[in-house]
C-alpha cells in the first residue's frame, strides 16, 4: 500500500542515516514531508506520522485531521506520548469528527540518532549549555530530554543497566531520574524490557550491562586534547553530521570568484576505507590513503594495458582517482 511519510525536524534526523529513500520507496513510502511545511491534502491515501511528543506536535496533527489531508493516521511518537497531550489529540479527533481516522498511536521509543552499530546521539544542541544555564527550567527541561534519549536506548536494546555516576551534579540528577523511569515502567503494565537478561529468557542480573554517566566536566583534559584518530578529527574539522561530510570546491588559481560548489561524502559500515580506518591515527590514515592510492593507480595502468592501444584515446582511463 502506497503511503506519505509525515516527520518533524528530530525524526528527520533520526530517519536520515538510517534509511534511503530507495528503501522507503521499497515500504511503499512514495512521499516524505517535514511536518511543520504546508502540505496539500492527498485524500485517498494512508499517512504515516513520525514525531516527538510535543504540544506544538500534538496540535498540528489536529490540524491535520481537521483539514482532511489524508485517509487514515498511523500516529508514531518518538517518545512516550504524556496523557495530557493524548486527551488533548483525542479531543480535537472528536471536535472535528475524525476519529475513525486516526489508525493506531504508537510510543515508538526512539529518542536518539543511531549513527552506527556502537555509537549513538541524544541531537541535543548546546545541551552543554543548557545544562549549566541559571534558569532552572531550562536545565530541568534539557534533563528530561536526557533522560528520554537514554531510556529510549535502553528499550531499543532491551536491556536494564546497571547505572553509575560521580555524586553531584547533573550526572547523579540524570541518573536518579533514568533509575526512577525504569522503576515506573517495570511496575506499569507495559513491560518493553520482557526479553532483557533481567525480564526474562533465563537471564540473571550478571548479564546486565554497564552505564557510566559523567558529567562534561569530569575530564577536561580529554576534551582539550582531542585524540588524533580519524573519526573525530573528521567530525571536528569538517563538521561531519548524521554521518555525512560536505567538501567545498577548490578555488581555480587564476580566478579570484570563490568556488561554491561541493561534494557530499556518505561515511557509513559500507565504506571500506571508513570501516578499516575510522579509529586508526591520523598518521596512520595518511599511510594508508597512500597505500590505496597506489593501488588504485596499479588496477588503472592494468586496465588500460587491456584496452585496445589502437583505439581512440578517450577509451582510456584517467589515472586520477
């Protein structure tokens, strides 16, 4: 069945180095829109909602029920939908009389940017600051986001951790706030850790895994002296996001117009280079690069030794890489 994909700016991410769109087309995703863009209505198909669980959200979804634009709503939150806003959604459902409309509502549990198979994001920008603001709604509002991101890990792997933290400060209010989640949803009817080491499958509380929450503060050192691996030196120097690097064009000599073209880099597991030497130091890297490029060179004059020498020159390959 054909269907529109509706997300808001943090699902967007959360999607993007996740999935193609070649693979959405696959699920019968003919169409992805950002949820806060006017949208034509498209009456006679299936909408598939992808959002965080915000009041801004919650009343533009509304919005979109009143107005008709699609024939059935699959409503998914990236996080626990808080029963204030689900009585609010249900009421505008009622108000405009399309219920009947709204498919399933789902707490998806994905707060957080899977950027690889071991590692992870909360996206949160300038969290940093927001967490040593003087305002102490802005450090409680920044804690709760914190605190849903690492619930939301913690139920995708369906695994209940074993938490430690320094005493004081925002590590120690974290982790008090993430023990106290995972509490209340053992005890609720709902159980999203049933085949955890500890809900289940024959496991014991050994097999629980670790979780280390430190402050920013914690090791200064570490962050001023930045390892000289390839990964980060990437992400640092070339602003690499949701595992994606733009290179600006080169400047021509003989020409003082800047050059504004660029070229985007995906770095994912099915770049070999990227896999084999995303920890590796920087010198190492360099060695490397070198190594591929003879090697690169070395498959060019092969295959050119195998083109016709008596053919025309453009059949010939160009060495550059």
């Amino acid at each position: 069945m054909y269907k529109v994909l509706v997300m808001d700016r943090f699902c967007f991410d959360v999607v993007t180095p996740l999935v193609r769109v070649n693979e959405l087309r696959r699920h019968g995703v003919t169409l992805h829109l950002l949820l806060e863009n006017t949208r034509q209505p498209i009456a006679d198909v299936p909408a598939v909602y992808f959002v965080q669980p915000s009041r801004a959200n919650v009343r533009r979804i509304s919005t979109d029920l009143g107005a008709a634009l699609y024939e059935a709503y699959h409503l998914n939150f990236s996080s626990s939908l808080p029963r204030p806003l689900l009585e609010e959604l249900a009421v505008e459902s009622v108000k405009t009389a399309s219920t009947a409309k709204v498919a399933r509502v789902f707490d998806q549990y994905l707060n957080f940017v899977s950027l690889g198979a071991d590692v992870f994001s909360l996206a949160q920008k300038d969290a940093y600051v927001a967490l040593n603001d003087a305002d102490d709604k802005v450090v409680e509002a920044a804690i709760a986001e914190i605190v849903q991101g690492l619930f939301s890990v913690c139920a995708t792997l369906a695994q209940l951790p074993i938490i430690r933290c320094p005493k004081g400060g925002a590590a120690e209010h974290i982790a008090m706030l993430l023990e106290k989640a995972l509490r209340d949803h053992m005890k609720g009817k709902g159980n999203l850790f049933a085949e955890s080491s500890m809900g289940g499958s024959g496991g014991t509380g050994q097999q629980r895994p670790l979780l280390c929450l430190f402050d920013r503060n914690f090791d200064l050192t570490t962050a001023l002296q930045h390892v000289w691996t390839y990964q980060p030196l990437v992400h640092d120097v070339m602003g690499m996001r949701l595992n994606r690097v733009d290179i600006k064009g080169e400047t021509a000599a003989d020409t003082a117009a800047p050059n504004t073209s660029k070229k985007s880099y995906d770095l994912e597991d099915n770049d070999p280079f990227w896999t084999a030497n995303a920890v590796a130091t920087f010198p190492k890297v360099a060695e490397e690069v070198e190594v591929e490029l003879a090697r690169y060179k070395k498959a060019v004059e092969a295959l050119n030794r195998q083109t016709d020498l008596g053919g025309d020159d453009s059949d010939m390959v160009d060495p550059k890489p």
